[in-house]
C-alpha cells in the first residue's frame, strides 16, 4: 500500500496565499490515483478557527474514507487550554489518526504533546527551518513520534536538512517526510544514515504533484522491502497501528496534567474501544 503522508485539504479564511486560501482535492485525486497512490493523510489549510477546519475536514474525510486519513490541525498558542478536547473530539468523534502543528503559527507546547502522548497518535510538526526545536521535542517526548515535513526545511535550506538527518540517526523517535525536498542526495543521505525506517514519502498536495513527488522515492533505487517501507509501511505502523487512539493509564498518568483528570469514560472507534478521560 502506498501512503502519501502529507497533504493539504479544504477551505481556508485568511485569503493571502494559496495555502491559507484552498487546498481543493479534485486534481490532486486524479493525479494520486494514476500514480498508484492507496491512501492520503489529510490536514486542513492554514485557517483563524481550527475546530472549524477541522469539523470541515472531518466531512471530507467521512465522504471518502477508503482514501483520506486525517490528522487535526491545532494553533498551539491560540488554541492553548482546549487543544486536549479539541484531539479527544478529533480521534473518538472524526476518527483522525494524528496532530498537525506548523512553527509559523507557533511550535508546539507541552500540551500538544501531552495530548499526542495520551491518545497515542503521531505529531506532525512543520518546523519552518526552526531544527533546533526538535531537540527539545523528541527528549522530552520520547514516546511521542515526530514527523518532520520536508527534511526541515520547505525552503530549500540545506543546514535545516542536515540537522535533520543527524536528529533522524539520534531520535528513535524522529522521523522525516520526503514532501518538497528540492535537493534529491539529502533524502538518498537521509535512508543511507538513518535507515528506510525513518523516511515517508509524502507530496505537500495539492499544491505539488504526488506522481511526480512519489518518483523521487521510486528513482532512489532501493531494494524492495525498503522501498516498501517509505512509501507506506512506515506510516501504516505509525498511524494504522493497534494501539492508535487508545490511551494507557500509565501513559495518561505521566501526560495528562491534573486539571484535565476527570472521570474515565468509554466509547467506540470502529472496531476499537478508546478510553477517554
């Protein structure tokens, strides 16, 4: 199964650029399909509200769900003090798989991580070139998994991609996208140094074209177990896997912080049972 792990969808409100303005499916559908392309995760656009962006996403989502996974988008300044509601209502309610924070909004706080730790879902976090960041995130966190978009760095900046890579081999818990990497020999460096179990493929849809993002991977030659990995395997294990949504009491208890403690409720997620507090 191929995964493209990173792409854009819905209407944003903030009118100043494409990526804030929207990130229509149709084209990008089409052009996935013919790549062979299985499944997208789905994050909204840059937006003023995202529980808006998120309940809009959620009906996208739930309209093709054989195609789109989707991760909540969260503002971690402005959404400071709600974003454990605003995840718990993502993973049990709209049945999203993961976090989307972007450093140009704001990096993520302890309580964006705290809520990924909790419900056991991967953090998507677009640094801006800002690597250093991850240092803190990934020692603190270490039972968090971190995606890194774009080796780093959207803006062709080879430093971040270098750092990057080294945080790749020293984080077991660090792991990178291929999405709008210009310079190809970082992401052959990224595989070489860190291992085909630390890189996704992704495309930074709809905006870039995920056929021709996914040749990328194809033209690195690898072996096809690797290949393999890249291109689906990975995020499957990161976000498809059992313990997906479903929180522990050992967990909760180092994660969750006292004001969020109330009395433990059940409910269902498909065929799993999650446990919210």
């Amino acid at each position: 199964m191929i995964i493209d792990c990173h792409c854009h969808a819905g209407k944003g409100d903030i009118l100043t650029a494409p990526w804030n303005t929207d990130a229509p499916l149709g084209a990008y559908l089409r052009r996935a399909r013919r790549a062979g392309i299985d499944r997208t995760i789905v994050f909204p656009a840059f937006h003023s509200d995202y529980e808006v962006a998120n309940a809009a996403l959620a009906r996208l989502v739930a309209r093709s769900r054989d195609r789109l996974i989707g991760f909540l988008f969260v503002h971690a300044r402005r959404d400071d003090g709600r974003i454990f509601e605003m995840v718990e209502r993502a993973v049990g309610e709209y049945r999203f798989r993961g976090i989307k924070v972007h450093g140009h909004d704001a990096m993520p706080t302890r309580e964006v991580c705290e809520a990924a730790l909790a419900f056991h879902i991967p953090l998507l976090v677009d640094v801006a070139g800002k690597t250093h960041v991850v240092e803190m995130l990934a020692s603190e966190f270490p039972r968090v998994d971190f995606i890194i978009p774009h080796l780093g760095s959207f803006a062709d900046d080879w430093r971040a991609h270098q750092q990057i890579i080294d945080q790749l081999v020293r984080f077991p818990n660090v792991y990178t996208d291929t999405s709008g990497v210009k310079r190809f020999d970082y992401i052959v460096q990224a595989v070489k140094r860190a291992g085909p179990g630390k890189v996704l493929f992704g495309s930074d849809g709809p905006y870039l074209h995920p056929g021709v993002e996914l040749y990328k991977i194809k033209m690195l030659g690898l072996p096809s177990d690797q290949e393999a990995l890249i291109l689906g395997g990975n995020a499957a294990r990161l976000i498809l896997g059992p313990d997906v949504g479903q929180r522990r009491g050992a967990d909760y208890a180092q994660s969750a912080s006292p004001s969020r403690i109330r009395r433990t409720r059940m409910t269902t997620l498909g065929e799993r049972r999650i446990y919210f507090s």
